[in-house]
C-alpha cells in the first residue's frame, strides 16, 4: 500500500470513527433532548393520541382537562384561564411550556415512576395512560390575584412560608392557552410580553423591598439593634456620590426601626457601608440570591436574582464601590430580583428564619387511583438567626401599622410587610410590596410588583396584597 493511499485509509477510518460517535451522541447521549424540543412534530403528535392527564387545582378542580377531536387528545380549561404562565401550553405547534413541559412524562403516563400498570403497558406495547397532577394552586385564590392584576403589568406570588407552597402565581398581562394557535403570531410580537412568567422570569429593580434583607444582615451581624440612632440629613455624601431619600425627605434623628417604616434611604446606606460588600452580599445569598430558586421548571422559566451585568449575573465576589454598596442595601444600583425570590424573602422572616424549598406540586395520581408522589416539604436556606426574623417581624407589622405600608392593613388581621418604590428615570416606577400575615402565625406569604406605574409600592401594591391575602385566609382549607 503505497502512502497516497495510506493516507486515504486513514481518513476514511477517523471519518468513520467521527461519524459513528456522531450517531450515538444523537441517539443515546441526546436523544431526549431533540424528543423534547418543540420543533419535533412527529414526537408531539403522537403523544397528542394520548389521553393526557389533568392539572387539578388543590380544591381538586381541573385547571387543564382533554378532550377527544379527530382521534387526538387537546386541552380544555373548565375553570377558565388559571395560571397559564405557570400551567403552561400543550400545542402540536409549538411545543410546551410550564408545568406541562416539566411534568410531560407524567401526564403522557411514560414516566418510569407511575407503577406496575406503566412496565405492564410498556411490555405489552399498549398505549400508555397520563397520571394526573395535582397542584397546589388554589383555584379561588389565583382567580383574585389575577382580577387584581387586570390592566396593569405585573406579578403576583403567593407561597405558605412553612412548606414553601405555591398558592398562587399571578402574571400580567396575561393570555388564554386555549386560543394559542391562533393568536401566537401576536402574542410572540406583543412588546408586554404575555407569555413571559414574570414570578419567575421576571427581573425587577427591588427597591426597598431590599431593605428587609439589609435589616436581616445589620441585625444578623450586630452592626444594628432596632433602637440604633441615626440622623438624617436628606443627603448621604459617599465615594464621590450622595444617596437620597423618595422624594427629597429629609427625617432628622430616627432610629432603625422607624427607618425601616418610613424607608429612610440615608439611613439604610450608612448601613450597608458598615456592613460592607461581603456582608451585604452575603446576606442576600442567605436568602437564595445567586442561586436559581428549587422550582421544578424548564430551562429558562426561571432565573437566580442577585446583582447584573451586561452579560447576566455577576458573579458575589464582583467588586462594588462604597456608593455601589449604599444603593445596593437601598434596592437599587445593580441588583434584580424575580417576584418569586422577594416571596422567599417575605417567607424567610415569616418562617424565623429559614426559607423552605418552593413547589407547585401536591401529588401525582395515575390513571388507576394509585399516589405516586407526594409532597414533602423541604428547607431550603437559613436566612438569618430566628431573634433577627423576630425583630424583623415587629418592624415590618409597624410599616403596616404606621409607615408606608398602611393600605396592606386588614381588619382583624395584623399583616406585616415592605413596601418599595424603584424609580425608572423615564418617569415611571416599579412598586413593591411583600409581607405576610397573621404576623402572630404567619400562614401565608407575598410579593407584589406593578410595572410602569407613578404611583409608590405603598399605594399601587399594598392594596392588591391585602386583598390576595384576605381572599387566602379565608379558605376552608390552603396546601
């Protein structure tokens, strides 16, 4: 064999070696990747012969059912549009998205976990039977947050701050899943994008709502107690740059309490500057920032909050300057959080202290009767010491009581909560509120942000919590 042809040879078997690996990488190693990509029909096609399983509410309504055209199996919604950035679509079009998605194997019955029933179908070659999954969305819950967000944009998250339930998931302006085929050409082009989950892809300028987790770290560390004295001048000069209240007020002496309730820019500045960058950072890492929150979604449908750059997430070691770290204790500078992450904040001090695991889903039954899977609430972070949750839950019932968190204040009820207020410079706001309640027994917890609003956290959001959370304590019965 003479090296021309040597040479041929050898090509030919790296090639071929190169293509053999190719193959495998496709069908082995990648093989449910391209199963799951929304670009394949054919894959989504036949499981639409499937009876999918239902997505029941936690009153044990159905929030998303099947029924039976043309020998395929579509979605109905008999309780009207619940959730559905959350839910999620089911479309032979365009794929999935949410629960749908994530849970696809369940509702498509092909799922290793669902029993015997699922290997005898399996050997047999019978079609399989989707598993229904039951949430703990709460029907009549979610139907107000939703009427509270009507005309606006914005997001609602309601969680019980002891199991990390998610009672309710609100995102606006919203869209109906039923008519997604033929409105999706406007609904990808609408620049309000009702398609995106804003409790959980949603990233928002904090503002004060921040300052709870500033408190948390002053008070974890010792650099503050409640009665420390401060004086507010209406300005704080810091590296070259000054720091000012909402508003241009100017509060003179007050201590970190009323600080806290009436928001005091200044004062929250100078502490986050005793604190310094590690401690400051780290006090948010404590409450899950940095890290993508444990909610079982697809890639992309949820995102970690913390401080970012043009090119994402920063990492907690990047460097901030004294001004940097005097508006990022007030909520502002570079920092960005998702409604869901502000929720767990809310919870973390409702909880003393620790901030348990979010999740959505209750149990899957299949198509037998038989519970496959239940949950089992779990603890996620310690935020702060259970004295520092403590003193964090008396100030925030006195921004309720007294400050400027007033409108979230229920008959009966003492709510406590931050409100915040993020100036835009276009002339618009983002408002914040998040709190809980009862303060004494704290059973649920929330976030609220309005976008696009002149209005503060204290009057755009507040309100729509005390409503959302009077509606939630009412329930016979909540996850």
């Amino acid at each position: 064999m003479n090296k021309a042809m040597s040479k041929v040879f050898i090509v030919s078997v790296v090639l071929f070696v190169a293509l053999v690996v190719n193959l495998t990488w496709i069908m082995v190693v990648r093989a449910q990747w391209f199963q799951d990509r929304p670009q394949n029909k054919r894959s989504i096609a036949k499981e639409m012969k499937i009876k999918r399983g239902d997505i029941i509410g936690y009153d044990g309504s159905v929030i998303a059912g099947t029924e039976r055209r043309s020998g395929y199996y579509y979605r109905d919604y008999p309780n009207g549009t619940l959730a559905p950035q959350l839910v999620g679509y089911d479309s032979i079009r365009y794929g999935r998205s949410g629960i749908e998605a994530q849970l696809n194997d369940e509702l498509t019955g092909q799922s290793s976990d669902l029993g015997v029933q699922n290997w005898v179908d399996k050997l047999l070659g019978r079609r399989p039977k989707g598993a229904n999954v039951k949430v703990t969305l709460v029907p009549a819950v979610q139907k107000v947050a939703q009427q509270q967000l009507q005309g606006q944009k914005g997001a609602i998250v309601l969680l019980d701050p002891k199991t990390g339930a998610l009672i309710a998931s609100a995102s606006a302006p919203t869209y109906d899943p039923a008519n997604l085929e033929d409105q999706w050409a406007r609904l990808i082009k609408d620049t309000s994008a009702p398609l995106l989950n804003r409790p959980t892809q949603g990233l928002y300028v904090p503002g004060s709502a921040f300052k709870v987790v500033t408190a948390s770290a002053g008070l974890d560390t010792g650099k503050v107690t409640p009665d420390t004295q401060f004086v507010d001048t209406g300005t704080y000069v810091v590296f070259g740059g000054k720091v000012t209240n909402y508003g241009g007020e100017v509060y003179g002496p007050n201590n970190f309490t009323y600080a806290l309730t009436a928001s005091i820019n200044t004062t929250f500045a100078k502490v986050g500057n005793t604190l310094g960058r590690k401690r400051l950072i780290a006090g948010a890492q404590q409450y899950g920032f940095y890290q993508t929150p444990p909610l079982p979604l697809p890639a992309g449908e949820i995102v970690a909050s913390g401080r970012y750059g043009k090119k994402g997430l920063l990492s907690p070691d990047a460097f901030m300057d004294p001004l940097d770290v005097a508006w990022a204790a007030c909520g502002q500078e570079k920092l960005l959080a998702t409604p869901l992450q502000m929720a767990l904040v809310a919870g973390g001090v409702a909880n003393g202290g620790r901030v348990m695991k979010p999740y959505y889903l209750q149990e899957i039954v299949t198509s037998e009767g038989q519970v496959v899977s239940k949950a089992q609430p779990e603890q996620w972070q310690v935020a702060t010491k259970a004295l520092t949750a403590d003193q964090l839950n008396t100030m925030m019932q006195n921004v309720v009581n007294a400050g400027t968190g007033t409108a979230a204040a229920l008959e009966g009820i003492q709510v406590a909560g931050k409100t915040g207020t993020a100036e835009k410079g276009d002339g618009t706001n983002l408002a914040w509120f998040i709190g809980f309640a009862p303060a004494e027994d704290p059973q649920v917890c929330i976030a609220v942000v309005i976008e696009d609003t002149q209005s503060t956290g204290g009057e755009a959001a507040a309100p729509l919590a005390a409503a959302v959370i009077k509606t939630a304590l009412a329930q016979p019965a909540l996850p």
